[in-house]
C-alpha cells in the first residue's frame, strides 16, 4: 500500500513538471545561444520580474513551523515510551518481592 501510494505522489508531482516542458521534436536542436550566455557570468542586479523573487518571509515561517512539529513529535514519542517504560517497571516490581 506504501509503494502505491508513494507511486501516485510521484506522479501528481512529476505531471506539471512534465506538462511545462515541451517535448523536443526531431527539428529542435539545443536552444540558441545569447550574448550574455557566451561572454560568461552576468550578475542581475535585481529580479526580471515578480514571479522571479522567492517569498522568504512565508518559507522561514513554513520551515520554522515544520521544525517545531518534529520537535513536538519527538518529545512527545519520548514521552510516551518513558510512561510505558515506568509502567513496566512498576508491574515488576509488583511481581517481585523485596529483599532486606
């Protein structure tokens, strides 16, 4: 059930992924070159247009966020396997008798 799922996130992820790239034919070679590409690097100042620039207040809060949910988990599972733990301990000592 796992490798299917696994298969079908694949595939919703991999389908607009494919759909944005066209399918290059027999008739197209590699894209032409432009005068920039062939002097070398050329640092942009700025973004070319809007959809360029990365929204980092939104990202910095989403990876903050996942990161206290880990943390949260793992105290959490720590937790929850220390009570066992100490419930088992208290059934063996129930079980055993004491020695003077």
């Amino acid at each position: 059930m796992k490798s299917l799922a696994t298969l079908v996130l694949l595939f919703a992820l991999a389908a607009p992924l494919a759909a944005q790239q066209p399918a290059p034919g027999p008739a197209q070679g590699p894209p032409p070159k432009t005068p920039a590409a062939q002097d070398g690097f050329v640092p942009v100042d700025a973004p070319v247009t809007g959809q360029d620039a990365i929204p980092a207040p939104r990202l910095v809060a989403i990876a903050y966020g996942f990161i206290w949910v880990v943390i949260f988990g793992y105290v959490w599972s720590v937790k929850s396997r220390l009570s066992r733990v100490e419930r088992e301990l208290e059934t063996v000592s129930r079980r055993v008798p004491e020695r003077k």
